[in-house]
C-alpha cells in the first residue's frame, strides 16, 4: 500500500503568519496575550495556544491591557478601533489575502455600489468583511439567496476566500447572464483553490482520501465533499486517533490531504499511523525492513554508522591511515551527544516527530544509560589514545553541558539565565563543529601530530555537510521548534532563504573538493567524494519539488549521504 500527502496539505500562508505571529509574541513577552475570537479552526492548535498562555476574548471589554491578536479570518473595522481604544496593543494576523478583500469592499462601498458576498453568513471572514461593506453589504450562501436579492443600480460580488471554486464559477456565470452592470471579482483565495484541486486530482490517481483538519474548518469540510464527489472512500478527521481504517475499504494508495488550518505534526502523526497499520499487516521481509530501518534510525544507531563512514572518508582524504580508535571515538561521542539531545527534545519532538518522542518517552531510561555508556566509551578510548584526546573529548562534553546549562550568575544576569541555546542558530552550528572536530580533527591529530592546511579543508567539508543535514531536519521541524521556542536557521531565515542557503553551500563544496583534487591539495578522491555534497544538493532540489517520499524515509534519505562517504572512500581504497 502506498500513502500520498498532498503537496498543499497543511498551513496556507495566512494561518502560518498568524500561528507564527501568536507563538512569537508569546516567546518574546510575559505580558497578557489574547487572541480575538479563535485564532484559526483548529483545536488541537488552540489547546498549544493555550497551553503557552495565550487564551481567547469572545468579547471586547472597555478597558484592557496586554496584547490582541486579531485572527487570519480579520475582523470588522469597529473591532480593530474599539481594541485599540480599550489600551489594547494590537497585532494584525488578518491574512494579507483577506485584507485585499477588505480593501476591494472598502473602496466600492464608498463610491455607492452594492456589496454581495458570497459565502458562509455566520463565519468570521464574512462578518469581518460585511463590516466594511457598512450599509451595502449583502450575503448570499446559495443561488436561490443571489435570486431573491433586490437588483441594485451597481454591485460588485466578491467571494469568501475558501469558497468553493465550482459554486462561484456558476454565480459569475450568473451575473454575466442576468446582471451585466455587476463586477465580479474572484476573490477566492489560490491556496484554496489549488488545494481543491490538488484533491481532485489525487482522487482520481487513489483508492481513498484522509482529510485531516478541524470540523469547523470550512476549507476541510470542501476537501472532504470534493473526495467523496470524486466516488471515492473518504474520511474527515481531526487527528490519528480517530482513524479507522477500516472505512477506507481495502485501498492500495490512499492519499492524505489536510485543511489550510491543519497543522504538520497532525499531518505526520495520522502518516506515521497509516503507515504502522499497514506494515503491521504485512508479513516476511518487507515488514522487517521497515521495522529495521525505523528502530537505526530512531536509535540513532544509523548515524552512528553514517559518523563512523565520515571519518573514515575523511581521514583517507587527509592521506591517513584510518584508525579504529580514531572512528570509535567519533561514533561514540555522537551516538552520545545525538541520543542526549533527543532525550532532553521530547517535548518539541511531540510536534515534529511524534514517533521518536514515544520512542524516547518508552524507553527513557534505557536510553539514559546507554548515552552514559557511549560517553564513557568515547572518553576511555580517548584517554587510550592520548591526553590531548582525552582533554579534546571532555572540553567537548563541558561545551555540550554549558549549552543547556546557563553558567553565569542571577544575581549579575537580574534573573536571566543566559544560555548559548538561545542563541539563534546556534544549535545548528555547534553539532556542525562537534561532527567536524570528531570526524576530521581527531583523525588528523592522530594521524599528523598536528593540523595541517589539508585538515581545514576537510574540516570545512564535512563541518558544511553536516550543517546542511542539520538545517535540512530543522526546516521538517520549524513548526515545532516555533511551539518551544527554540530559534533555528529556518525561523530565524524562513524556510525558502534557508533552502537556498543550504543549496549553495552544497554547491560550493562539490566546486571546492574538485578543485582541491585538480591543483593536488587532496587526492584524486576529492572528485570522488564531491558525489555527497552534489547527492545532498539533488535531495535538497527533489525535496523542495514534492519529489521524497514523506515519513521516516525522508530522514533516512538524508543520514545515507554519509555512509556514501565512507562507500565511496573504501571503493576508492579498493581500486
Ligand atoms: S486560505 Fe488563503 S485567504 Fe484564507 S488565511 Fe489562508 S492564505 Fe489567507
């Protein structure tokens, strides 16, 4: 069985904004927060508003403080005044595309022409609209509503922007045939519309269709008629546990769409669900393949691999020899250092990768003990090694534990216990050095005595691939880490500029290892392993166009860059 997520599935524009807007305000203040009405018609992202303290005014009151969030939907324009007059600091998350609406009404409605509105009388688009229409505004949900309006001088028809594509195309063929002295504009928003017919097309390509997204949310609701219209199985629900798959037939490809207001880590959790059923239902080799790749993965035991292949390309690219202990050392100290941090992540994890929190919240205490293990292991073998290593391994561990630890004083900080993980990006960075030192320095320490100019060209070179396999998941994480607060390269970036950055930086690496093998810096190697970065760079360009498959095999996709280091490096030994 396959599963498919619509490339439109999840957060359009506007709700992003406003989600982003909510949670940043609530990371940067400790002052009240509000939101005026539901922020978007999604629950489960209202409980996590709620939960970091951001709570919901139905209605305004004459005197208030603290911050107003007015919600993607946008609001009439009395309401924005009356917050502001109430001593409210009010921030605007009406989505830009809703504004243009507001703006086309407003601008008609003062020459004198009749404003009729096509959608949803009770929902919070509309009613924020027909405020600016004043007087003239007129709603019409259906065309016997269009048929018993009075016939006005001049009118213009706008739609609300989750309107259904097909219903409005038969109102402006309506005003075209009976009312020539009426503009139309198509005011329904592209995000909608490609999402409706991004579903459409799905659903003829697959056997059934799980819409996911809140029951209240107008959009979701459309997703859903416009599957069942297209004849096949189809479900509406709000999260995988409500799943039941067996009213999706018996379906070899079942598609996933998702609401405009539906978050990622929904979307991932009911993938990760389907994809668990169906695998539990298989049998012989596949369904162990799955299991195995699942369990390195999580584990961290494939990165494992993936650091010990890194060391050894990058030793061989040094012209040393590699050595064992060289390559424990790496493997242990990151097996340690990622195992750490995904134990001290559950919490963000719960959103970005709902399986590895379970994981990890199972088998917390397993896990605790192994990571001290596989620290231990690395500090012995580097006491083995030398001093110098050993010193290297512990100035390390002491960086680590300063990271989430704030060393300086509360009483010269007034309170604030500054920390280095709040420093944006900077988680990004250091696990970037700490591969580049264990992977590259190490070896060269062990091999040279010294570091030579050929070391910190490696050192750049594999420090640059880990960076971007690290920006790479932060961007798959950005709506979680923005729920903690944690400030990555793709928040502080956005995710487009990111990608972008991460493209050339590849780029740049596959140009530099050439070079350094065509003027005989390294050997004929580099050409060789300039392979990785241009692999992560097709990946990077595979993923931005919809092309790698969703779920796990993403993140397996992306550790595999390593391992092809050390593959290519032990072909090249070979030959
Ligand atoms: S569906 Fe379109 S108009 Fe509505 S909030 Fe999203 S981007 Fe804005």
């Amino acid at each position: 069985m396959k599963i498919t997520i619509a490339k439109t599935a999840g957060f359009c524009m506007g709700v992003r904004r406003a989600v982003e807007l909510a949670l940043d305000a609530s990371n940067r203040t400790d002052d009240p927060i509000y939101t005026y009405g539901p922020l978007i018609h999604n629950p489960q992202v209202l409980n996590i508003l709620e939960e970091k303290g951001i709570s919901v005014i139905k209605e305004i009151p004459e005197k208030g403080s603290g911050t107003v969030l007015v919600r993607a939907h946008g609001v009439p324009p009395e309401d924005l005044e009356k917050l502001r007059t109430a001593g409210f600091n009010v921030i605007d998350a009406t989505c830009p595309k809703v504004i243009k609406v507001q703006s086309i009404i407003a601008k008609h409605s003062r020459q004198g022409y009749a404003v009729i509105i096509v959608g949803d009388r009770v929902h919070p688009e509309v009613i924020g609209l027909l405020g600016y229409a004043g007087e003239n505004g007129y709603v019409a949900e259906n065309m016997d509503a269009l048929n018993a309006l009075p016939k006005f001088d001049k009118a213009i028809i706008v739609a609300q922007t989750t309107q259904n594509k097909t219903f409005f195309e038969e109102v402006t063929a309506w005003a075209e045939t009976l009312h020539l002295n009426y503009q139309v504009f198509n005011t329904i928003c592209d995000s909608t519309e490609s999402r409706q017919e991004d579903v459409k097309n799905l659903a003829e390509k697959v056997d059934a269709v799980v819409v996911v997204g809140g029951y209240e949310s107008g959009n979701t609701k459309r997703l859903f008629d416009i599957a069942r219209d297209a004849g096949k199985h189809a479900v509406h629900i709000e999260t995988e546990a409500e799943l039941d798959i067996n009213q999706l037939g018996t379906p070899r490809h079942i598609a996933i769409t998702a609401g405009a207001s539906t978050p990622n880590w929904i979307i991932k959790r009911v993938y990760r669900e389907l994809e668990n059923r169906m695998m539990y239902n298989r049998r012989g080799f596949l369904r162990w393949r799955f299991f195995i790749h699942r369990n390195l993965l999580l584990s961290n035991i494939y990165l494992a691999i993936g650091a010990g292949c890194l060391t050894y390309a990058a030793a061989m690219l040094q012209g040393i020899e590699p050595a064992l202990s060289s390559i424990l050392v790496a493997v242990l100290y990151l097996l340690c250092m990622h195992t750490f941090n995904n134990l001290i992540d559950i919490t963000s994890d719960r959103y970005n990768d709902p399986d590895r929190a379970t994981f990890y919240q199972q088998n917390r205490n397993l896990l605790s003990a192994l990571t001290g293990l596989f620290g231990l292991g690395g500090l012995l073998i580097a006491y083995k090694m030398g001093p110098l290593f050993l010193l290297l391994l512990l100035c390390m561990s002491f960086m680590g534990i300063v990271y989430i630890i704030s060393l300086v004083p509360q009483s010269i900080t007034g309170g604030f216990k500054p920390k280095i993980r709040d420093i944006p990006g900077s988680k990004t960075v250091l696990v970037a050095m700490a591969w580049g030192i264990v992977t590259t320095i190490v070896p060269a320490l062990d091999g040279f005595g010294q570091i030579r100019l050929v070391t910190v060209l490696i050192f750049s070179w594999t420090v640059s691939l880990v960076l971007v396999r690290t920006a790479f998941f932060d961007i798959l994480d950005m709506q979680g880490s923005r729920i903690v607060g944690k400030e990555t390269i793709p928040i502080l970036l956005g995710e487009k500029k990111t990608m972008g950055l991460l493209k050339n930086l590849a780029g740049l690496m596959m140009i530099v290892l050439c070079i350094a093998s065509a003027v005989g810096a390294v050997s004929t190697l580099g050409y060789l392993l300039s392979i990785c970065p241009l692999s992560m760079l097709m990946f990077l360009s595979a993923y931005e166009r919809g092309g790698i498959p969703s779920g796990f095999r993403q993140g397996f996709l992306m550790e595999s860059h390593f391992i092809l280091a050390g593959l290519l490096a032990g072909l090249w030994a070979l030959i």
